[in-house]
C-alpha cells in the first residue's frame, strides 16, 4: 500500500495517508500563539480541516481525536468551540488529558485518525 504525507518536515509530517486512513500529528495554533484556550481551539480545528482536506477526508470522518491541555481548568472553554465544529451523529472516539506541552504559549494541542 502506498503512503502518502503532507506536510514533510524534517522532524515529521503533518499528516500521513495510508490503506484508507490518514493520521494528522499533534497540531498547534502558532498564529494564536499565547491566546485564549478558545483562539487556539479555533485556529487547530481550522488546520485540522485543512489537512483532512488535503489527504481526501472530511471531519465527519474522524475516528479517534486526542487533546492536549495545558491546564484541564479550560476543558469547557475548549469544547465550546469543538462542539461548535463537529458534525453531530459523527463525533469521534475522544480523550482529553492534561500535559505539559512544547512552549508555555500553546494551551492546546490536538491529533485526530480519520478514514479517507
């Protein structure tokens, strides 16, 4: 089966698509950077769509979301904006936790396994 990436850093891809699924790496909101828990939702879920997009899929075809919070007092403020952009009757599998993440600036981060 053939693998296709997005994205291509030197670190990792964005997004990777292989036998029907693709799986997006954790992503950040860098324009948003040390903005509200509620920017940084917005602008990740804006990339997420972006990156389905790109590799043949859509939101109402994600399997499985993670998300990163730096601080679990903002899981509410998080998923008012989630619930505002996925699709009902196609919710995925979802854990949220709380981690440190890379840069005291990011407050979320999110990764989601889609089918194509």
């Amino acid at each position: 089966m053939e693998i296709e990436r997005f994205g291509i850093g030197a670190r990792m891809s964005k997004a990777v698509k292989h036998g029907g699924t693709v799986y997006l790496a954790g992503q950040v909101a860098d324009l948003q950077k040390g903005n509200s828990v509620s920017e940084q939702t917005a602008e990740i879920l804006s990339i997420i769509d972006k990156l389905l997009g790109e590799a043949g899929s859509h939101k109402t075809k994600i399997l499985s979301a993670t998300i990163w919070l730096a601080d679990v007092s903002t899981f509410s403020e998080m998923n008012q904006v989630w619930d505002q952009w996925v699709p009902q009757g196609h919710t995925p599998a979802r854990a949220t936790v709380e981690a440190a993440l890379a840069s005291p600036d990011y407050k979320v981060e999110i990764a989601v396994i889609a089918a194509c």
